[in-house]
C-alpha cells in the first residue's frame, strides 16, 4: 500500500497536553476576495505557521476553517495579532474554543 500512495506516511501521535499545547482554537476565516492569488497567498501563510495543525477549505460562509494549537490564551492571542490579523485580504476571523476532545482519530471507517 505505501507503494500505491494509499499509506502517505507513518507518524508519532503525541498527547497535546502533556507536550504542552492544550488549547485548540478553530478559527472560521472570511477573505476579502476568493480569487487563486488570494487563495494561494493564505494557504501559502498557513503552511509556514507550525500552530496552525488543520487547514480546509470551505464551502458555505466561511473561505477556510483552522484548527490552531496552543500553550494558552495569551499565545492565541499574540499568535492572532502577530500574524492572522496581518495577512492581507483577511476580511474576519471567528474564533472557537474546544472545551474539551470527544473524538480524535487519524483512522479512516473502511
């Protein structure tokens, strides 16, 4: 299967708490514009930035949806202002904070 593509890879699963990030933010993005050089321009930020662990492009009123993993509030909050908030063509962002993880699994239902 790792021949074909269909295992992309083998990873460590590590305990977001006890390595000292336990907060997740999901943060609802709008842009200014959907144009590709837009689109390209955020996902290209997006994948420099090691607290953002899930990116998705959405579909509905919303451009992208992130999920952002921290040490507590005050790094969500520098983490905003320095770098989400400075991304040109972000026109909102939405934040939501997870209370708790009901269900977290890499395992696909075959």
């Amino acid at each position: 299967m790792r021949e074909t593509g269909v295992i992309k890879s083998y990873v460590a699963i590590l305990d977001q708490v006890k390595v000292g990030l336990p907060v997740s933010v999901f943060a609802s993005i709008k842009l200014e514009r959907q144009r590709e050089e837009e689109l390209d321009r955020f996902q290209a930020a997006v994948a420099r930035w090691p607290e953002i662990v899930e990116c998705y492009l959405m579909t509905g009123q919303r451009d992208y949806l992130l999920r952002i993993v921290v040490k507590d509030l005050e790094s969500y909050e520098r983490f905003l202002k320095q770098k989400l908030t400075r991304l040109d063509g972000v026109a909102s962002i939405e934040s939501s904070f997870a209370l708790s993880q009901v269900k977290h699994s890499q395992a696909l239902p075959l």
